[in-house]
C-alpha cells in the first residue's frame, strides 16, 4: 500500500468523498462523515486504517492532494480531526513526525523525500525526533559545531546533539549540521534526514532534577546520511530550520486522543501508541505550573484568606485568560490557512510568564511544604514537582530570551540587536566548544 501511495504521483486519492463547490466547514464534516461511514472497519490493524486514510486525503487534508491531502484550507485539518474523534475512527499519529517534520518536509522538499517520507509518517511507520541544539549552541542554534562532510555518495557527521526528545526510539532525526565553514555563520548550515538506527549514533538519556528522563544526549561519530536526505539545499539550512522552529511554537503540547471506545483492534493500537508517546511528556503538566490546582490548593490550605496570596492568584488568572486569548488567535490566523506568526513566540513567552508565577503561587500557599518530596509532603510531592520543572519552560522551544528578540524584531519592527558574527566566515568567529 505504501509503494501504492508513492507511484500514484500526480493525484494519490483514492475511494474518496469530493467536495462540490467552496469548501466550508460544514461541507468538510459532511464529506468526511461519509466517507467514514463508508471506510471505517476497526478490525483493520493502525497501519492499514492509517494507510487508507492517508490515500483518500482525509489524514492531511490540508495538503496539496499530490501528497495524501485534498488541497483544503488549513482548517480543515482541525475540523477532521475532531470528526474523526466524534465517529469513534482513528487519526494520525501525534508527535514531532507529523507537526515537525513533515511540514518542513512538504515546504522545502524535495519531491524524492516528500515520496520516500510523507506516507510513513501519516502511518505511525517511521517516528522521527529533532536534532538541533548542542551543548554550546541551544539559543544561538546558528552557532551549531557538528559536522557534515560528502564523502562520495554519503554525508559523513561527527557531532554532539542534546534535549532530544524521544530520540531513544525515533528511526529518523531532523538533524542540523555544518557543511560550510568559510561562509557566515547562517549560510554554511544543512538541513538533513538522519537514519538513527546505525554504529555512528549513540544515544544516551539525560537525568533530570524532577528524577524524569524526557531528553537525550546524541552522539555522532562517522554516522552516514544518504547524498540525497538533504531536505531543501545544501546550505540553506537555516532556512528550513526556522519552518520547523515555526511549526514547533505553533503546534504547542498536543492532549491525548479520546476514544470512544477502545474494545476494538485499531482503537487498542492506537491506544497503546499513543500510552507509549506520551510516557515522556507525563511531567508537562507540572512544568506548565498547574494553574488547575490553585484554587481549590488555596482552599484546602486557607491561604485563600490571605490577601496578599489572593491577589497573586488573581494575576496568575489573569496571565492564564490573556495566554487562552492569544492561542485562540493563533487558532484563527491557522483557520485562516495564514502561516505561522509572532503568535507563535507570543503565546511561547506568555506561558513562560504564567508558569512562573504558577510556582510562586503554590509556594505562597504551600510555605516550606513544597520544597518536600514523598508521602508526607505538599499533595504527595506534586506541588516540589511544579517547583523545579517550571524553569524549564522557559528554555525548551526557544528561551524567552529569544522569544522577546523574534517579537520585537520581527513583530514590531524594532531595530535589530548589535551582532558582530554577521557577516564574517564561522571559522574565525570566537566560539565556546
């Protein structure tokens, strides 16, 4: 079936339902109602649902329909997505494969890679994880050190890559790497597809200080690309990064699906995919400070009475209403099908904010309580939790730091920050590492 969707070139949908005249909301429900009606059989294994789903433009149907969509708007991917929930059906995959790095993938080409990985990805096949930052190059990505080299029909990479997620278990890396060190900094960077499951990569998982382990180390030592895994061209690099980087703020944290019923073949598949993605994302919550249990905390604990504790509560409600208003508009600018704006490093920097003063909310009503872990601390040591994974908020996806440079310059038109590695060859820039 996979072979089937790339030889179809031109128009890969296949048993689907049309859509006569403009596209509007309720046009798409009513279509992709039919079709499910039509085509859902849960006995089918995830894969082969998956499959048929994707050929008949319904997983991505915002996509142009030569690769797997219908040419809709970009709304229509949310609108399907929910019918899909509703008819009790499953949909794609959820993780970085679909919101990272097929997007990319589908901007910058090329087309060999779009026929080689955009299938697989809608399936659940081929999971994929992100290999950007590195021990002296997290903000200042562009500063990157790893190494791409072609050697004949490969690209040879040495390297170190750090804070990937689900790197233990992805088969692919959205990796960033240097190819040209004569050139400024911006200009030498590649954008490549790296097998992970080969001797050259060594992944290592980092401890966290709320005792997860959600991130890794990646090391690189004469691991091989194919010539071709370059997505884009070589040396514009950065440019496809930044699509990627946009997608990342766009997209956000992801909840899991709600199935309706789960006493059947695909839905337990799906299931147990998702139970298995969203092991590594089980503090999240405590790192976006809990906002939920404020409330009846405060209660529980009397600090609602206090004044100074009631005003703090109400400024974080305060951040948490405005944060909800700037991801609906960034709901509507996608229902607009517009790309990805400063809303993105808005609503990025926004719960920053409201994270940090979530944490010293739960300090205010919890005392010397929250800095205790195990049975007789602070809601059974959720509330220390909170406390030293909210820091984190602020670094992954962008640091705040950067978030206020992208909207200040890019949003608002203020001058640029004074740079000095500009316009020079990386090789003579002063560099940690």
């Amino acid at each position: 079936m996979r072979e089937l969707g790339r030889e179809l070139g031109e128009d890969v949908n296949v048993n689907t339902t049309r859509i006569e005249g403009p596209p509007t909301p309720d046009a798409v429900r009513e279509a992709v109602r039919t079709w499910v009606r039509a085509n859902w059989d849960p006995e089918r294994s995830l894969v082969e649902w998956r499959q048929k789903l994707a050929l008949a433009g319904w997983a991505a149907p915002s996509w142009p329909r030569r690769w797997f969509g219908q040419d809709l708007p970009t709304w229509s991917d949310d609108v399907v997505r929910h019918e899909l929930l509703a008819s009790g059906a499953v949909g794609i995959p959820i993780g970085s494969a679909v919101t990272l790095a097929a997007p990319t993938i589908l901007a910058h080409g090329p087309d060999s890679l779009r026929q080689r990985f955009l299938l697989p990805i809608l399936t659940g096949e081929e999971t994929w994880c992100q290999l950007f930052s590195e021990p002296a190059a997290g903000s200042d990505l562009a500063g990157l050190i790893t190494r791409a080299e072609l050697d004949g029909e490969e690209w040879m990479i040495d390297g170190q890559k750090v804070w990937n997620t689900s790197a233990h278990h992805a088969d692919f890396g959205m990796l960033m790497a240097r190819t040209n060190w004569d050139v400024p900094k911006h200009q030498g960077l590649t954008f490549f597809i790296l097998p992970m499951h080969q001797p050259g990569v060594e992944v290592r998982p980092l401890r966290q200080m709320n005792n997860h382990s959600s991130f890794n180390e990646v090391f690189l030592s004469g691991a091989r690309i194919p010539r071709s895994f370059v997505v884009g061209a070589v040396g514009d690099g950065w440019r496809a990064a930044l699509t990627t980087l946009a997608f990342e703020r766009r997209f956000g944290a992801i909840p899991p699906p709600r199935y309706t019923s789960s006493h059947v073949r695909t839905v337990n598949e799906a299931l147990e995919e998702s139970e298995e993605h969203f092991k590594t994302y089980k503090w999240y919550p405590q790192r976006a400070g809990r906002v939920d249990l404020v409330i009846d905390r405060a209660r529980a604990t009397g600090a609602s009475t206090n004044p100074i504790v009631r005003q703090e509560i109400a400024r974080l409600f305060c951040l948490h209403r405005a944060s909800g208003w700037t991801a609906q508009r960034a709901q509507a600018a996608r229902a607009l099908g517009r790309t990805p704006g400063p809303e993105g490093s808005i609503g990025k920097l926004a719960t920053s904010l409201m994270a940090r003063q979530a944490a010293k909310v739960h300090s205010m009503i919890s005392g010397a309580q929250a800095l205790l872990s195990g049975p007789d601390s602070a809601m059974d040591g959720v509330i220390a939790e909170i406390l030293i994974s909210v820091p984190a908020q602020s670094i992954a996806g962008g640091t705040d730091e950067i978030q206020r440079n992208i909207i200040g310059e890019k949003a608002l038109g203020l001058p640029r920050e004074p740079r000095v590695d500009q316009d020079r060859p990386f090789r003579d820039i002063p560099r940690n590492g």
